[in-house]
C-alpha cells in the first residue's frame, strides 16, 4: 500500500498512569485475549465453511472467490500453498492460473478506469 493511501492515526500517548511495566503486562493480556477470540471465531467460521460447502459447491466456490478477491489473503494463501510439501502440485499449479487471471482482471480494470488517456 502506497505511502498516500495508508490511514494516519494522530493520536499519542503523552501521559501514563500506570508504569511501563503494568502497561506492558497490560497490553500483552489484551493482545493474547484477542488472539484467543479471534481463533475461536476462526475455528466455528472453519465449521459453517466447510459444513456448507460440503453441500453447496456454489457456496464453496463463492467462499473461496471472497477470500482470494483481497490481495492479502490471496498473496499468504499462496505463499502457504508453496511452502507445503503435501500439497499436490496441480493445486498449486490452479493456484497459480488463479492468481494470474485475478491480475489481468484488476490490470484490465485499472486500464478501464484510466479513461480515454490510457
């Protein structure tokens, strides 16, 4: 993400009122208590996907199209794709064609939405 298209946030701490280590304890508690709410949602989102996909291939195909439209998700699902040695490699390979026909997409779009001067 460029430099011009990232949020700024303003605000700062200028004051504690507790001591650096109390804060640190503090944000650290915080910090696992997200991740362990964030993996629990994660788990029953694992359930609800797989459940309906096993009986809807048009829900499973529109699951994974969600997830793989964001450019993040897309990028560390491949990366976790090439990585692994148990995955075959005709996954990997529709990964790949996946991967290069999201590009022409967003590349065709972004030449349509330059206009007349493109």
């Amino acid at each position: 993400m460029s430099e011009s298209k990232k949020e700024k946030y303003n605000a700062k701490v200028t004051k504690l009122d507790i001591d650096s280590n109390e804060a640190m304890d503090l944000l650290v508690k915080k910090v696992n208590d997200m991740n362990m709410k964030l993996k629990l949602i994660g788990a029953l989102q694992q359930a609800t996907v797989e459940y309906l996909g096993n009986k809807s291939k048009d829900f499973r195909a529109n699951a994974v199209a969600t997830v793989l439209a964001h450019k993040v998700f897309r990028d560390d699902f491949t990366e976790f794709l090439n990585e692994r040695d148990d995955v075959p490699d005709a996954v990997k390979l529709t990964n790949m064609e996946i991967n290069e026909e999201i590009s022409k997409m967003i590349k065709e779009t972004e030449d349509n939405l330059g206009g007349d001067d493109a």
